[in-house]
C-alpha cells in the first residue's frame, strides 16, 4: 500500500479523498483501498518523512494535502527497481505495471518487466507442477463429483498466468 500511496503522490499532492478516489477510478481493481489502510500508510510514510503535508482551504474547509518528498521518491524508484517476491504477486505485478510509465529508462522498464515474467513464469511452473501431481492420481478420485470443482481454480490459475505471460512479454517487445 504505501509505495502505491507513492506512486499516486508522484503525480501530483493529494488528499486522503484524492487518494480514495484514484483509487477509486482505476487502482481498486487490483488493490485494495480500505480508509484504514490508507490512514495507516500516510502516518507510516510521514514518520519515515517519504511525504509531507500542508493545510489547504479547500470549499471552505481545511484539508491535509499530501506530497512526496525527496526521500520518498528515492524509496519509491528503490521498489520499483527491486526484484518481486512471491508475495502478492499478482497485486504487485500490476502495481508496478500501473507506474511502469514514471521509469525513463527504457533499460530500467525492461529489467522490471523481466523480473515480472520470470516471476510469473516460476509460480506457473509450481502450479503446473501440482496439476502434474493431480493427474497421476488414481482415476475414482479424478472422477469424484467434488474433484473437478476443486481443481478449477488451479486451472484458472495456470491460464491466467499463461495470459499475464503473453501481457508481460508484449510490453517488453513494445519498448
């Protein structure tokens, strides 16, 4: 959460109601955007100093108005350039594609997207590795009513692995 916070104050200052909204509008489909969660980042970045904040009349009221700082921009293009952990990767992989467009270096963009293929590609391969284990089960088992239902997750998992794959690989062949 707090390096999307970053990449949002990147663009411009927000307020913790411009940042529900960009959230809102587009980053809530792969990230969640609780107010909490969101408090929460905002105080751990402002005692890390990574933001700051001014007061603003805003329609007559006061309201926070939040913006990067120099180390935050530094800590920011530091995860950005970091290698994914398996960890939510699918999250990750899509907060980092969302600020993808904030890296100049088309080297930089590359080196990241790699690092997102080759991390995708390895949790397919651990996916295809227990459907490997699911189908040298005995075949009573595979023809449980229940069986087919369990495992249609994972199939849905290794198919939408195989497509980030193909997405992945078209951003690096478009740089």
């Amino acid at each position: 959460m707090i390096f999307v916070v970053l990449g949002l104050l990147m663009f411009e200052p927000l307020s913790i109601y411009g940042l529900r909204k960009q959230f809102s509008a587009g980053i809530s489909l792969f990230y969640s955007d609780s107010l909490g969660s969101l408090q929460a980042a905002l105080k751990n970045l402002l005692e890390q100093g990574h933001i700051q904040f001014e007061w603003l009349k805003q329609n007559g009221r006061r309201v926070k108005l939040y913006s990067i700082t120099q180390s935050g921009i530094a800590a920011f293009f530091e995860w950005m350039l970091s290698p994914l952990s398996d960890r939510r990767l699918e999250e990750t992989v899509m907060a980092k594609t969302y600020f993808l467009g904030l890296v100049e270096d088309p080297q930089q963009k590359k080196l990241i997207l790699e690092d997102m293929s080759a991390k995708v590609a390895a949790s397919q391969g651990a996916l295809l590795a227990i459907k490997d284990e699911l189908d040298s089960l005995p075949t009573e088992i595979q023809a449980l009513s229940t069986f087919r239902y369990q495992r249609a997750p994972l199939d849905y998992g290794i198919l939408s692995h195989g497509v980030a794959l193909e997405w992945i690989q078209s951003m690096i062949e478009e740089l």
